[in-house]
C-alpha cells in the first residue's frame, strides 16, 4: 500500500510515520529529510534547494518530481511523508505509479488548526542521524536536549523558527491544502481525515483504526 501523508507542518505527520515504519514496516520517505541529506552532502540538488528551504517556501516541482522518481524505484508498503505538496506533484506521482502498474494512493489528511502549529514547531527538537522527532512539551526526551537511543544531542531545524514557520504555514494553504480535493475525489475516494489535533497516542489510535478499515476495503494488504 501506498500511503500519502497530508497536512500542514507540525501536523505530526513524520512522528506518525516513523510509528508506523516500526510497528508494522512501511518505509518513510520524507522529501524534507532527503532534500536535507542533499544539502548536508552539498549535492547540485542540495544547493539548489537551500534558498527555498530557508525561506520557507516550496523546492520547485521539476527537482522534487525527478528526486522522488528514483525514491519510488521498487518500493511497496510506503508512507510518502511531505510529498506531493502540489497539485504537480500529485499527478506526477500519479503518473509514476500508472506506468509501474502500481495501484493509487490512499491519502491521510492530518487535520488540526493553524494556531496549534506553532508551538508544536517551535518547540521541536530532532535527532539530525536518525530523524527522530521530540518536543520539548510534548514528547520530551529522557535527557533533555539529548537523543533516547544515542545520547547524541539534539537540534532545533532553523526552519522552524517563528517567522520562517508563518510562511511555511501559509504556502501550505495557497499551495497543498488544494490536494485535499484532488484525493477526496468521489469516483476514488482516497482520502482519510484524521484528528490531529489530539494527543499523539489518540492520533496513532485514530490511524490504526482507519488504515485497517481502508486496507480491508481497497483490499490491499
Ligand atoms: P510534521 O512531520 O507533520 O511536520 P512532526 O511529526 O515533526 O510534524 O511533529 C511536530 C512536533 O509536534 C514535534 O515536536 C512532535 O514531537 C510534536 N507532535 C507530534 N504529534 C503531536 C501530537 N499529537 N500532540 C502534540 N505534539 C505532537
Ligand atoms: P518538511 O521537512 O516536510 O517540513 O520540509 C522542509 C522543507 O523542504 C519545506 O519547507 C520545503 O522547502 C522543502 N520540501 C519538502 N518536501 C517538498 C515537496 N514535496 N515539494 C517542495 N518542497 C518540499
């Protein structure tokens, strides 16, 4: 099955993700995590994707429709996390799945107001090796500033500073939010709602129960 994670940052789409990656092997691909091993490696695509990172804006649609064409070579239970995050991008990975025979997404819409966003972001702290994901009210570490597993100390992304989170926030709604129709279509009906608004065991709870219910429905596995 594969798994479309929508929603605005700070939804808890990659703390869910990673769950569901443990528990019962989807793979992750985070297009936020790629595009920055790509920067850290300094690769063209690193480098070409900086200035929109920082910003806060969208990575135009080519670099990431040519990046995720490679991503998806072979793949079978996945949870894409943060892609597609345009219309563009949607029918690409459309088209991409029709010419491997593969079958349609399934869609999980993380609902949740924008005023919560902020302050799941700002104080957000993550392990740079693995992607782990913290808050430091929310789910704190055993040591604060400091990685369970490793112990390696953790960071705060510099995109998730207040003014640059604004923007992310708002080119969410100009140009993601759109997707919710293009998968809540009625002669697909790929989209599933979840409450993410609620604590994240609530959430993963609200998933589990849905994702059964899609899997059994569209008969996937
Ligand atoms: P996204 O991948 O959608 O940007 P994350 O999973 O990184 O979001 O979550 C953003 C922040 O909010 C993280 O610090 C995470 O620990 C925290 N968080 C995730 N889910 C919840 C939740 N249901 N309630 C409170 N905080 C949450
Ligand atoms: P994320 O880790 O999902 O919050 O993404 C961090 C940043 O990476 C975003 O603010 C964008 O600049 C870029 N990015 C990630 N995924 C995409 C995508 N599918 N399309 C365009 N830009 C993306």
């Amino acid at each position: 099955m594969i798994l479309v994670f929508l929603g605005p940052p700070g939804a808890g789409k990659g703390t869910q993700a990673q769950r569901l990656e443990k528990l019962y092997g989807y793979r992750q691909i985070s297009t936020g995590d790629l595009l920055r091993r790509h920067r850290r490696d300094q690769t063209p695509l690193g480098q070409q994707a900086q200035s929109y990172m920082d910003r806060g804006d969208l990575v135009p649609d080519n670099l990431i429709i040519e990046m995720m064409e490679g991503e998806l070579e072979g793949v079978s239970d996945v949870i894409l996390d943060g892609f597609p995050r345009t219309t563009a991008q949607a029918q690409a990975l459309d088209a991409m799945l029709r010419a491997k025979s593969k079958s349609v997404p399934g869609a999980l819409l993380f609902s949740i107001d924008d005023d919560e966003l902020m302050e799941r972001l700002t104080g957000r702290w993550i392990h740079p090796g693995s992607n782990r994901v913290y808050h430091e009210r929310f789910a704190k570490p055993k040591n604060a500033g400091f990685d369970d597993v490793t112990g390696e100390p953790l960071i705060q992304r510099p995109d998730d500073m207040p003014e640059t989170v604004a923007n992310r926030i708002a080119v969410y709604h100009k140009e993601t939010a759109p997707l919710v129709d293009y998968y809540d279509e009625p002669s697909s009906r790929r989209l599933i709602s979840v409450d993410a608004s609620a604590p994240a065991d609530d959430v993963a709870k609200e998933i589990d129960q849905k994702l059964r219910h899609f899997a059994n429905a569209s008969g996937a596995a």
